[in-house]
C-alpha cells in the first residue's frame, strides 16, 4: 500500500495549513472532523492546532481528538486517547517524575559520593541518558561490555561507566519492587501497542499524525502504521522535497565502510536530517512524500522555501551559492537588525513589536532560546502597559512564593547572616495586611544595628547583639517565628525535614499569601510532591547544601499566568514556534551559543559510547535547532536580530546568520527600529548639573581637627556632614575596614593605659582578649592577628623605651577645646607624653601608612598641629605645657618589620618643629574665616587629591561635572 506522507513547506504557517487541509477534506459533515484523531508531538503543538481549527471556524467546528503522543523530555504522558483498551495486557504506569529524581539522586550518592546538590544535578542529567536509551531502544546491559570493548577510553569515562553500571544493576529492582516503568518505557509500549491495535483493526475515522518529527524507532513504527491506514496519512513540517539527491544522500546515516567496518559521519547538525532518519525508520521514500495542498491563507511567496534550502546546504554543497539565480536566494520579506548589546536589542524589538500592533489585526511574534532576553522584552513592552504572551511562564524559582523559599532556605543555612536575614524579613509577603507598615518599621531598625561586620552567628548570637527597641522587637516578633526553623536544621537533617520546617516558616511568615494565586498554588503542589517523595531522595542532606537543591527544583517548575496576555503578540521559544507562525516573526538572540546552542555534556557517556550504542549524538540538538529556524525563517514578515556583543565579551554571530548574509550577500536591514531605540530614552535637551556651591547663611561654629582638611579640600563633603547631617552607613555584613580596626587598636591602648598604667607585660593579653571575643569579626581574629600582635609588642616596646628616657605618658584619648578665630576647635588626642624637659609629646596611632610631609607643607595633615595648639592654650584638662614632639606610630610595614614612629616636622623636607603649631593656627584661622565665618560657598571637591573619600560623590553628581572643564 502506498504510504500517505505529506509535507507543509517552511513559507506556510503548519497548524493553520494543516486545519485547512483538514476541514476541507473531512469537514463537509458536521461530524466529519470529529470521527478523526490527531495525533500531534506534545501538549504544545495541541494547543497551537487547536487555536488553527478555532482561526478557521465559521459558525462552530466540532474539533478531531488533538491526542500528543507525549514528550520524555518534557515530562509529558501520552494522551490518554492512546492508553490500552481492556482487550490488551495493562501496562504498569509510568514513575511519577518527582519520585524518580529523588530515587535517582539516592543511588547516584550512594555510588558517587557528591553532596545531595550536586547528586541532585547528576540524577538529572541521568534521567536524560536513561530516557535516551530506553527511546532508542537500546538494552542498557550492552554497558557492561564496553569496559572489554573499549580498552583505551579514559579513566574519567571508565570511572563514569563503572557507576553507571552499578546504577543501572540497581534501577529496574527499584522500579519492579513499585511495580512501576520508566515513562520513555511506557511511551514505547504505548505506542507499538496502538500500532499493532491499528493494524489489526483501523479506526472508523480517518487518523493523522502532523507536525512529529522525533526519530524514535516506536515513533516510527506508528507512524508508518497511520501512513498506510485507509483513512490515514502522516504529515511533516518542512521537509525538502527539492534537495538535490547528492545532498540529500550526503545527510547519512551512512552505511558501514565494507574494508574498516566505520560509518562516515553523519551531518546531524543539518535541518533535515532528523526528517530524513525519521522517513529511512518509517520506511519511506522521499519521493512517495507528497505535498500538502491546502494553505494558511497569509503565506510567503513559495519562493522563500526554496532560499531557505539553499541557505542550510550542507557545507560541503554551499559552492552552489555562486551560481544561484537571483530568485533562488532572494529573501524577499526577511530583514537583518544587528544591536550593539543584549540591552539594545530588547529595546528594539520591543519597539518592533509595538510597531506591529498598530495594524488592526496583525499578529507579532518573538522567538528565542534566550530566556534573559525575552524576559527583557517583556520588561520594555510594559513601557505600553503590554502584557505579552510569553509561553514558557516564569520559574517558580523566580516568584514571589519562589524567592520567599528561597529566602527561607539561604537565610537558615547561612545560620541569619545578616544579608538574607534582611532579605527574608523584607520580602514582599512576608507579613502582608494591616500589620506590614509595623513590621518594616522593625525589619528597618534591624538594618541598620546590623550595619558594619558580622555579628555572632545564629538567633542567639542576633539576639546578643541587638541592643535598645529593636532587640525587643526581634525577641517579641521576629525571632519567634525563625526558633523552629533553626532548630529543624540541625545536623544529620533528612531531606523531609528540611522541607517541612520550610514549608511551616512560610505560612508563619506570609500566610496563605504564600500559597494564593498561579505561583502559590504551584509551589504548593510541587512541595507536596516533594515532601511525599522526599523519603525516597538522597540519604543525607547538608544544611549548606539544601538552598541550591530547593533552588534547582523550583527552577524547573514554569508558571504561566492564566488570562491577561495581549491576544495578538506572542512570546515563543523554539518548542512552541515549530509549527505556528505570525504575520511577523522576530527570530532573536542569532548567536553562536545562543541560537544554536552550545551542545549539553553528558556526564555519564563519552561521545564514542553514544556513538557506538546508537544514541543520538551530542550535536544532533543544533540541526533540531537549524529545522526551527528554517520553520520560522518562512513567515510572511521576519526580523532576525543578534547582539554584538553578550554581557561579558564580543559575541560571534550564529552560523544561521552567517548562512543567510553569504548566500544573499548582505539581508536587507531594518535600520529604524535601531534609531528609535537609541531614540527611545534620549531626553529632548541635556541639562547637567554644575559643580555645586551651596553657601548657607548659618554655619558651623564647632569644628574636629579631624574636619579640617574636608573642609578645605572638599567643602560640599563638610558642608553635606555638618550641615545636612548626612553620614554614610556602613555596608550589610562589611568586612573590617581600615577605620574599624583602627577603633579597636585605639580601645585596646586606651584601656592599656587607663587600667594598666601602661605595663608592656599586659598589652598583649589585653589585644589577644580582643581578637578572642565573642564580637571579633572572624576576618580580623584569622587574617589581622599576627600583624596586630606584632605591632602591639613593637608600641611595648616603644613605649617601655621612653619610659627608660624619662618620657612618661599622661593621658590617652583626651578631648580638649579652644576658641580661635571665632570658632571652637576641639579633638581628642590618641595619647599625650610628658617630656623629661615638661614639654608635651603629640602622639596619634596609625594603622596604615602615616601623612606624606608633602601633604603638611601644602596646608594639610595638620592634625597633630592643631592638637599642639588646643594643648599650648591650655585646652586638654589638667595638661599644660608647649608641645615639642608630634609622632606618628604607625603599626604598617616599614623595613621588613611592622611598626615605626614617624613625624611630621623636622628632617630634611619636614617643617621646623617651632613654627608648626603656628603654621597650623594660621592656617586654620584662614580656613575659618573662608568657610565658617565668612561667606564663602561650599564648593565641591577643591582639591581632589586630598579629598580621597567619595561618600558624597553621588550626591554633589560628580559624573556630570568632574572633568568637563
């Protein structure tokens, strides 16, 4: 019987051509279409053939059963149309998915030794090769003769093939005990089991197979069973009935080399050549393949399906593109936009896709792999208050009851760090209703106690920590509702319990707010369905760990909004756009690694295994990937768009593209949709901020020593701390600055001094007790405790060596204050010596590298200057005398050894000793009298060089104005 095989060619839309084709042939009576069945590749092709049938409906159509034959990869079960009937053996029912990860992930630890996120990742990918094989029919025990077999494969894939093997000895003892198959397995089953139904006793009405383009030999022994029904036919998408015989041929597979037994490689990466394996399994000629007469009504000219052959010859035929007649390599209607980043090319199709709206009626759609860049698609399009219809839905992973989960998990296993602690407790459905304002309030308060290094790990560590009206807020209203969750995980925590105590800290935090909506209900299920298999999963599960397992989990889950999408602008990856098409078609992200995409390791098999066992190679998923392509690329309008360039580094263009400008010699550009989005965002006229220069009618009269080089060098930045009273915060969970470890030296030497009247025997102790409590930063207690002990022994040293001179200290971290120039100038000195002549010594501790002389001569770093002034005029208590000495002991490196004393006065470059404290006043009294009792504007940034710190960059817009002059 001669096979009914038809083909739609890649310049017609498929789902519609073939409902036409349908309900002209069968839908003369009312009940025509629906006697017949149709069967279509997954639930996605279903829904695309059944919104044809509704496009060409007048007045009510009674639809043929749409029945997928289900997709392994998809985790999708075959229409329930194609179950046995009683008159056939019952079938075991397929694994539930979820279960079979966890029982995977379990064997996969117990023979491979990761930790349960990484058994959890394997286990995926082993599905995959399990699915693989069981689609290819290929008897898993053929494994165990590979080690003979093979005799040079490496000892990472032997190690490889040794744990695949022990697994595979224990999966079908683990499914026969639940009386369960793999679904591939089933699928099989199913599948030869309604061949051989068919065959004995063909369906009263007719029965079509459209749009399948998988190779699996059950697949194909259907098919070729419906192609030689009565009342049945096989229809293919896109297949090239033009293709020159010599290249059709050079497609392969090929046939074994007679003299070495070795097969020449096949081209798997070509668009055709799965239809090609398909029609060589169902048994068919391409010449018996006929085409398809009905059409979508807005197709493209036929002439594009013959350029897009000739675009995607083989290479080796691609000579042929010389000689080509014009009308052979024309792509009338298909249009070039090349972007200069992934940011510029989601504006622009974007406005491209808005574009296509303006016409009534019109439909636009864009596809792409690149889940990033259709997600910022979607972004630009609310711009237009469009909502897009985005097929593949968002992650769970990325929602809002994903992301608390998430919360929930990273924030316990890192024992409430402070950065997903905040995260958690701000978290959008943490707390909502009436009672939110409140608990921000309190979750604000923790913010900021939880500014600068880490406190203690742990609830109780927090709770030690916090001090005033926020640790009562935490004890009364936050940490009660983590007590249980940080008891759940424990050490030695089960994989069901981890679940759970998330589960339960979400309701206690959110509510059923968690569990509301599309996402909610889809968290909701997949953690039941996680819990009840979750005994079955990896037998020891690390808290650290659990986070990114939960995370990998909930990524794999998509969740679509059910209503809302606009109705003519579609979002599709390259699933959903295989047999569909729109009035414009944008084929997006035309890079290498992007579209095609990178080939996927597997883990488990070397390529030479997965050649010799007859599985599919690596690289067969680009020539899937060139099929969609070609399929898109016969839309009646198509814009193909590539960025220059990806996030990281320059981006090379996609071998489709490259095809498309050789074979043309340059497409056709789309340069308007680049202007408006370099347009898009452009303000009318530019305004920049000018260098700001406040001048305030009231000032300070009450200055630091420590203020006085701000003032000068960058008057806004003293004008924004004083005046505004603006001070930066210090980061979330900060790692020690120089600052805070200069805060801790100073309360150990001041301590020192004041109880332990400066006995070199004690410092050490003293500092050592620092670096061991309960609030030292682990950072300063493993990294800065050598270099700090070391320095500590060398101010012993020091000090110990001026006491023998007869220099004695006096007081140690002493404030003192003077009027000058109509101005209080206070500070407050590290320590004061006494010398053996009643002279005073000015010392100020450094933990980095002391003031260049430079900086002094220039008027800055005068600090130690003006200390001298405030101890000369008598405003340290109880000090008197004339300062002669100002050091600085600096605990940096000098020399090989840490610790020296340096002045700045004195030496070959440094100011003379007398004239310092009266250079210092006088440039102080300048310095008032400009700023603080003048009134002279609070000009930004002076001198740059001595105004290092950019605390008030943002704020004084230094981007717009630094340099311009």
């Amino acid at each position: 019987m001669i096979p009914a095989v038809f083909t739609i060619p890649p310049h017609r839309s498929f789902a519609d051509a073939l409902a036409a084709g349908l309900i002209a042939r069968f839908g003369r009576e009312k009940t025509g279409l629906a006697r017949g069945l149709l069967l279509l590749p997954n639930n996605r092709a279903v829904r695309a053939v059944q919104d044809a049938f509704v496009r060409r409906s007048d007045g009510g159509l009674l639809l043929p059963r749409l029945v997928p034959i289900g997709d392994p990869e998809l985790d999708e079960r075959i229409g329930g149309a194609l179950e046995p009937l009683d008159d056939t053996a019952p079938i075991p029912a397929a694994i539930d998915p979820v279960e079979r990860l966890m029982l995977l992930a379990r064997l996969v630890q117990r023979h491979h030794g990761p930790d349960a996120a990484e058994a959890l990742r394997l286990a995926e990918d082993l599905g995959r090769t399990l699915d693989q094989l069981r689609v290819e029919e290929v008897d898993p025990a053929r494994l165990g003769t590979f080690a003979a077999e093979v005799p040079d494969l490496s000892l990472h894939w032997q190690k490889s093939l040794d744990r695949l093997q022990l697994i595979l000895d224990d999966w079908p003892r683990i499914l026969a005990e639940r009386g369960r198959i793999d679904l591939a397995d089933r699928r099989n089953r199913l599948l030869d089991a309604v061949a051989k139904r068919w065959r004995e006793r063909p369906p009263a009405g007719f029965a079509c197979a459209a749009g399948i383009t998988t190779t699996a030999p059950a697949v194909a022994r259907l098919l070729r069973t419906v192609a030689r029904l009565p009342k049945g036919m096989v229809v293919l998408p896109a297949l090239d009935l033009a293709m020159p015989d010599e290249e059709w041929a050079a497609l392969g597979p090929h046939e074994p080399d007679p003299a070495t037994g070795r097969r020449r490689p096949a081209i798997e990466t070509h668009p055709q050549f799965q239809l090609k394996l398909l029609l060589d399994r169902m048994g068919v000629g391409r010449g018996e393949v006929g085409r398809w007469r009905r059409g979508s009504g807005r197709d493209a000219p036929a002439a594009r399906s013959r350029a897009i052959a000739n675009a995607m010859a083989p290479p080796a035929f691609t000579r042929k593109w010389q000689a080509l007649k014009p009308a052979d390599r024309r792509l009338t209607g298909v249009r070039a936009l090349e972007l200069a980043d992934p940011a510029e090319e989601a504006q622009a199709i974007a406005i491209a896709l808005r574009e296509a709206l303006e016409t009534p009626e019109r439909t636009a759609a864009l596809v792409t792999p690149d889940r990033n860049l259709a997600a910022r698609v979607c972004a630009h399009l609310k711009r237009w208050g469009i909502e897009a219809d985005d097929s593949a839905g968002r992650p769970l992973s990325q929602t809002p009851p994903g992301t608390l989960l998430l919360a929930i998990a990273t924030a316990v296993a890192e024992r409430f760090a402070p950065v997903p602690l905040l995260a958690l407790l701000k978290h959008p459905l943490v707390r909502t209703g009436e009672g939110r304002l409140d608990w921000l309030d309190g979750a604000r308060d923790l913010d900021f106690a939880l500014r600068g290094p880490r406190p203690p790990a742990g609830l109780d560590g927090l709770s030690r920590h916090l001090k005033g009206d926020v640790a009562l807020w935490w004890a009364s209203d936050a940490a009660p509702l983590l007590g249980s969750l940080e008891t759940a995980f424990g050490a030695g925590c089960r994989f069901f319990d981890l679940l759970a105590a998330v589960r339960e800290a979400a309701q206690a935090l959110a509510g059923d707010a968690v569990w509301a909506g599309p996402a909610g209900r889809a968290a909701a299920d997949l953690l039941a369905r996680l819990e009840e298999a979750a005994g079955e999963g990896p037998e020891t599960v690390a808290v650290a760990a659990f986070p990114a397992m939960l995370e990998r989990l909930l990524a794999a889950q998509a969740v679509r909004p059910p209503y809302g999408q606009h109705p003519r602008l579609f979002i599709w990856g390259l699933i959903e756009a295989r047999l569909q098409q729109t009035d414009l078609m944008i084929l997006a992200g035309l890079n290498e690694g992007t579209w095609p995409a990178l080939p996927a390791p597997d883990p488990w098999l070397a390529p030479r295994l997965r050649a010799d066992l007859g599985l599919p190679s690596l690289e067969r998923r680009i020539g899937l990937a060139a099929h969609d392509f070609a399929c898109a690329l016969g839309a009646p309008q198509v814009l193909v768009t590539r960025a220059r360039r990806d996030a990281r580094a320059p981006a090379v263009a996609s071998r489709f593209w490259l095809r498309l400008e050789a074979m043309t010699g340059g497409l056709t550009r789309a340069p308007a949709c680049r202007k408006w989005a370099q347009a898009i965002d452009k303000p009318g006229g530019y305004r920049p901020a000018g260098r700001p220069a406040p001048a305030p009618r009231e000032r300070p009269r009450r200055i630091s020593v420590t203020e006085v080089d701000r003032l000068k060098a960058d008057p806004f930045a003293f004008y924004a701390r004083r005046i505004l009273g603006l001070s930066a915060l210090d980061a979330v969970d900060a790692d020690p600055t120089a600052a805070w470890r200069g805060i801790a030296v100073h309360a150990v030497l001041e301590a020192w001094m004041k109880e332990d009247a400066c006995d070199p025997a004690k410092l050490r102790p003293r500092a050592e007790a620092l670096l061991a409590g309960a609030d030292a930063h682990p950072l300063m207690r493993a990294l800065w405790q050598p270099r700090l002990l070391e320095a500590i022994d060398f101010i012993a040293a020091e000090v110990e060596k001026n006491r023998a001179a007869g220099r004695l200290p006096l007081k140690a971290e002493a404030w003192g204050e003077i009027e000058i120039a109509g101005v209080t100038l206070g500070g407050k000195a590290d320590r004061i010596d006494r010398l053996p002549d009643g002279s005073l010594a000015i010392v100020d501790y450094k933990t980095g590298k002391p003031p260049s002389n430079k900086a002094v001569s220039e008027g800055y770093s005068l600090q130690l200057g003006l200390l001298g002034l405030i101890a000369e005029r008598g405003g340290f208590e109880g000090i008197e005398g004339a300062a002669a000495f100002f050091e600085y002991w600096s605990l940096a490196r000098k020399a090989g050894s840490l610790g020296y004393v340096a002045s700045p006065v004195g030496g070959r470059t440094g100011m003379d000793v007398a004239d310092f404290t009266t250079a210092a006043a006088r440039n102080f009294i300048g310095a008032a009298a400009q700023w603080l009792t003048g009134e002279e504007p609070f000009t930004a940034k002076l001198h740059l060089e001595y105004a290092p710190y950019g605390d008030y960059d943002q704020l004084m817009r230094l981007d717009e104005w630094y340099g311009r002059e």
